[in-house]
C-alpha cells in the first residue's frame, strides 16, 4: 500500500515530498521528478498510478532499456548491445524491438477483438433478419384467409401490404428499443475495461437507422406476397 495523503493536488508541487511506500520493506521514498501519464501493460488501459523506482533501490532480475532514435531505429541495436556487454560481459540483450512494433503487438490483440465483435454483429443482423423474415411470413401464411376476404370487400394490394409492413415494423422498433437500452447498459462496462470516458452518439444515429433499414427488407418479401394474394384462393385455403 502506498501513502499519497498530503502530497498531490492540482496546486501543489509533490516534488520534494516523501510517502510511505509499502510492501514487505516498507519504507519512506522522496519524490524527485514527475513522468507523464502512460500504458503499462496495455494500450486500452486508462490512467494509471505508476512510480518509477532506482534500480538500486528495487533490483529487478529483468530491465527494460529504452532508447531514443533520430534516425533508423534498428542501426541502435548493435551499438546498444556492444554497450551492454562492455558493462557486463555476462548480461544478455534479447527482444530488441522498435517502438512501433511493440504497440503493433500489442494492438493486434485489440483489433481482433473487434474484428470478432465486429463478425457477431453482423451474424447477429442477419440472424435477426431471417428470425424476422420467418415470422412475418408465418403470420401472412396464418392470416391468408383473412387476407382474402379484406380484398374481397374491397381493399386494395397496397393497403394489404401497408398492413403487414406495419405489422413488422412495429416488431422492428420494439426490438430496436430493447437493443438499445441493452447496448446502454453493456456501453458502460465496455467504458470501464477499456478505460474509455466519451460516449460515441454518431454509432447511435447510424447503426439504428441502418438497422430499421436492413430488418425492413426482410419484411419487405412476405409484405409484398401477401399483396399479391388471388383472393378467391384465400378464401378456400384452410
């Protein structure tokens, strides 16, 4: 556990200062520079409590030495390893990599997640299409009888298709409603793992349209079959 009591604030300099650090050698450390924020151990972390201590203060069986370049990145390698061993002969220099290919790395895990995210999204959509394709055509085969004798007394093809494209577009929305609620909810743990504090409203305003859209062709099909029923099959279809 560390001590931060008394020593930070947006006024207050903590340089100078000294904290309790504990542990199993617990002991009072004195602030002598401030680092700016950064990923420790991922790229989608937030912000982060990190102290940077001397080596001799906590020895550690393995360091990391990181150097800046003006140039190309890889000619460091060889004069950083000669560099090393003319310190210590004995101390091994592996998994020398640049910058950019470390974050590459480690961002590739995150781009998998969302490409995976991504492709349930899209079977999920199309799942949603046919479980809703299905079920409008099931009802339009359920009320074909129905259907026969509107068009008998009198109404047209297109109020026949206005009904059952209501009849589907009022699954669409109810279904949409509770999607987004739901997505409400999972926003915010997403926002908590991976650190994030802004909402994104511009996926809001266009996945739900598109996804009216796109669920609305499905009900398009058994819509337009049901207008062109022949109503004097209807009326002796059992």
């Amino acid at each position: 556990m560390k001590s931060w009591a008394g020593i930070t604030g947006p006024s207050r300099n903590p340089v100078g200062k000294r904290f309790w650090l504990g542990g199993r050698d617990g002991k009072w450390v004195q602030i002598v520079g401030i680092a700016q924020n950064g990923k420790y151990l991922w790229v989608g972390e937030p912000p982060t409590e990190y102290l940077y201590l001397a080596m001799t203060e906590r020895p550690r069986a393995r360091m990391t030495l990181v150097a800046r370049s003006f140039g190309d990145p890889a000619g460091l390698a060889e004069p950083l390893r000669r560099l090393v061993h003319n310190l210590d002969s004995n101390q091994p220099v592996f998994d020398i990599r640049t910058v950019q290919d470390l974050y590459q790395a480690r961002a590739a895990v995150a781009s998998l997640i969302n490409g995976l995210v991504g492709a349930m999204g899209l079977i999920g959509l199309l799942l949603a299409m046919i479980g809703l394709y299905g079920l409008v055509a099931y009802s339009v085969a359920r009320r074909t009888r129905e259907i026969g004798i509107r068009m008998a007394i009198g109404a047209d093809r297109g109020l026949v298709m206005r009904m059952v494209l209501r009849q589907g577009l009022l699954l669409v929305l109810a279904g949409s409603a509770i999607g987004l609620v739901a997505s409400l909810g999972v926003e915010r743990i997403v926002m908590a793992v991976f650190g994030a504090t802004k909402r994104d409203p511009l996926a809001y305003l266009l996945v739900v349209p598109a996804l009216l859209a796109v669920t609305m062709l499905a009900v398009w099909v058994p819509a337009r079959r049901a207008a062109r029923v022949d109503p004097m099959r209807a009326l002796r279809y059992e």
